[in-house]
C-alpha cells in the first residue's frame, strides 16, 4: 500500500474527526445553557425537547468517533506488519467506508458497506484491500461521482472475495462504464475486479483464480 493511500485515508479520517469534534463542543454548549435557564410552562417543555436532541446528537457524534478511532488504530496496526497475509474482508470494508467518507463525500459518492455477523477472513494483506477499495473509489469519482457505491465481503466454496456494487445516482452508467473498461489489476497481490453475475456489480479478487 502507498504511503499516498494512507495519507489520503488518514487526512480524511482526521478531518471528520475535527468536525466531529466541533459538531460535540457545540452541542454540549447548547445542552449547558438550556440546563441553567430557568423557566416553566410550555417554554421548559420546548427547553426540555432542545436538550434532548442536543444530547442524542452528542451521542451520534461520539460513537462516529469511536469509528473512526477504530479505523486508525486499525491502519497504525497494518502498517506496523506491513507484511501481515491474511485478514477480515468485512471489517477492512467497513472502516474503508467511514474513513474514505470525506472523500466520497466531496463529490456525492455515498459509501456503504455490509455487516456480518462472522469475519470474513482472506489470505490478502488489510493494506492490499484498502488500496483496491480507494482505487474503485477513484475511478467512480473520476466520473463526477454522483453514484451509490457498496462494498460487501462474500465467501463462496474456498474463495473469498469483495462484491462491489455501484447503483443510484445520476451517474451509474458512467461509474459503471468506467468500472467495466478498467479493471484494477495489480501484479504484486493479484488484484482484479471483474463484471459480476448480477447487473451493476463486480467481483473484487486478490487471487490468480477468480471466483466462479
């Protein structure tokens, strides 16, 4: 993975971080003054509806928080065993998609991954996988982005890969196109997307063997 990839994940994931931050000073302030007025009747009613959004909006921002926490702890533990060969596709796309939301943000992208209850565990460097997702990324918001973009970890027989999906989105066709006209392939972990059986998704593998 480049030294590029993890800046530009990091540099998104601090910037959320800061907003979300901001979003929280601000919030707890309001929460704070609405605490000391002093009022009764339908105006503490209103007073008491505006502390409680304040609050549930506190806790919306801290668990993002803790996400993105999550992702960079998990990218500061990649990079230290750069040479680590296997992990869990499901979480890699996870964090893929709360970190990279600047990102795809910037340009209408919404970014979506899949839950499981079970890892999807593969014999691909966390690195590798998070490379192959921005360079999807990439190619979607070289389109004008404007697209529904989902990444989903899938096991079938001995082979685990990532399915991709773009769909919803002024540009769909575009993305799609571009997607089908330049697979991503790369020679040191044998990276290769490829058209998948259902209409507007691909097949994203890190082996020589492609998925049936």
């Amino acid at each position: 993975m480049s030294y590029t990839c993890m800046a530009r994940l990091l540099a998104s994931a601090v910037h959320d971080m800061r907003n979300i931050l901001a979003v929280i000073r601000e919030s707890a302030g309001l929460a704070q003054d609405l605490t000391s007025l002093d009022s009764t009747g339908p105006v503490q009613e209103e007073h008491k509806k505006e502390l409680a959004s304040s609050l549930d909006e506190v806790r919306r921002q801290v668990l993002l928080a803790a996400q993105l926490a999550e992702g960079l702890e998990f990218m500061a533990q990649a990079d230290m065993v750069e040479g680590a060969a296997s992990c869990d596709l499901a979480r890699v796309c996870r964090l893929f998609c709360r970190m990279a939301t600047r990102h795809a943000r910037a340009t209408q992208i919404r970014l979506q991954s899949s839950e499981h209850e079970e890892p999807v565990w593969a014999a691909v460097s966390p690195l590798d996988v998070l490379q192959a997702l921005l360079d999807i990324l990439d190619v979607c918001i070289a389109v004008g982005g404007r697209v529904d973009l989902s990444f989903t970890a899938a096991r079938r027989l001995h082979d685990e890969y990532v399915e991709v999906r773009v769909s919803g989105g002024e540009n769909t066709a575009l993305a799609l196109s571009a997607l089908t006209g330049n697979p991503l392939q790369d020679k040191s972990c044998q990276c290769l997307l490829r058209p998948g059986s259902e209409a507007g998704t691909f097949i994203l593998v890190w082996r020589s063997k492609e998925v049936a």
